[in-house]
C-alpha cells in the first residue's frame, strides 16, 4: 500500500524497476569466453577444476580476480522517490 500522495501500486512499480535496471547491468557485464585456461593467467598458479567448470572460459585463479575486481564498490541507486528537498530545489 502507497501513503501520501503516491498512487496505489507505486511501491511496488518502483521496487520491480529496481529489479529490472539491476538484472539489465548483469546481463551487460561481459563473460569469460574460450576454453577455460589450467593455470592463471596472471601468476601461473592452478586454476581449480570446481573454478573452471563453474565459469567457463575463466582465466584467472580466485585471488587474482579479487585483485583485479578490486575492492567492493557501492553503486549509488536511483532514488525514485525523489527528497523532499530537491524537490524543494
């Protein structure tokens, strides 16, 4: 249930564009592609089995991933809602 000025239904309508925006940027991130390589590419080190079975085409060990994805970096989201103080701007 919406409060305020906000039809009925909107929550819901804003949560599911959430949902789709989100799903839309996994699609577009690129995947490995090829065969899977046995060693690293980066520091030779042995790719495990699981690993390559589990992402085709992989490339890189666990720990070279990590480094190369970096640390975890918070999206800033959409407000759809909008502040009472841009709205004010």
């Amino acid at each position: 249930m919406a409060g305020g000025w906000s039809r009925d239904g909107a929550v819901s309508e804003q949560i599911e564009a959430s949902i789709s925006d989100e799903l839309e940027r996994m699609r577009g991130r690129r995947a490995p592609v090829g065969e899977s390589l046995t060693e690293c590419a980066e520091c030779g080190e042995e790719i495990p089995e699981k690993r390559r079975i589990a992402i085709p085409g992989v490339k890189l060990c666990i720990d070279c991933q990590q480094e190369r994805d970096g640390a975890y970096r918070a999206r800033g989201g959409v407000n759809r809602r909008g502040s009472k103080d841009s709205q004010l701007k």
